[in-house]
C-alpha cells in the first residue's frame, strides 16, 4: 500500500510541476531582467480584471485551481513521508509555493504573484482540514 501512495505521491509532483512550469498556456523564459516583474500587492489584478469587466469566470479558475492544486501537498507529506505536524505541513504548502514562485519569477515562465502562494497556501490549509476530519472521524469510530 506504501508503494501505491509513493507511486501517486509521484505521479502529484510531477503533474504539478507539469501544470506551472511547462503547461502551454505558460510563456517561454526570456532571461530578460527587465521584463522580470512580481506582483506584491495581494489580489491586485484580480481586483483589476474584476473591475475592469475581464472573465470573471477565468479569475475564479485561477483562484480554485491554486487551491484545488495544492491541496493534496500536505496529504501525501502525512501519509508518504510520516510528516504529523500539522504546523509542518501548512509551512510546508507555503514554503513549496514560495520557490515556485520564485523560480517562476527568476525563469520568467509564467507570472509570479503572491496571490498564487495565498490561495496555494489555502489550498495546503484545506489539506490540513481534511486530514484533521478523517483523523478525528476515525478517531471516534474506534472509540464506539
């Protein structure tokens, strides 16, 4: 069953990977140190694509589809690598977005916006959550 979870853990990490680095909506590296911009303003341009009448429906993709994304993080640490903290786990989903992101900005692939590691932070938090509620549901089936 160990193997099966590190197969899958696998197959997350490099969809993942695939998904932010590679994905054909994502533009080519330029290497251009001026063209190298990261959006420090929190929900800044989504604000701005929401207000100025954009997609709104493409703006709640980015937003459930970074969550949805990192949500599985702290599940395969729990159950892959025996990571227990649930403090760990969080810090974790944050810290894996921050080099993203940070690649993503020194790469110039994609767009680097710390939007993406909120909502990704968020979706490691939904992780935590639904680790907490199997464990405590179980915890109460053992005990009846």
């Amino acid at each position: 069953m160990n193997r099966l979870w590190k197969l899958w853990s696998l197959l997350y990490f490099v969809i993942l990977l695939y998904v932010v680095f590679f994905a054909r909506r994502r533009p080519y590296p330029t290497w251009n140190p001026r063209q190298w911009h990261f959006r420090w303003i929190p929900f800044e341009t989504k604000w701005h694509l929401y207000t100025q009448g954009y997609e709104v429906s493409g703006i709640y993709l980015d937003i459930l589809g970074n969550i949805i994304m990192f949500t599985p993080l702290p599940l395969f640490l729990f159950i892959v690598f025996g990571v227990r903290n649930y403090w760990k786990l969080l810090s974790s989903a944050f810290l894996f977005s921050t080099v993203i992101e940070t690649i993503q900005y020194v790469t110039n692939i994609g767009f680097a916006d710390i939007d993406d590691i909120i909502f990704n932070t968020i979706g490691g938090l939904l992780g935590v959550l639904i680790i907490d509620g199997v464990k405590r549901a179980l915890d109460k089936d053992t005990i009846t």
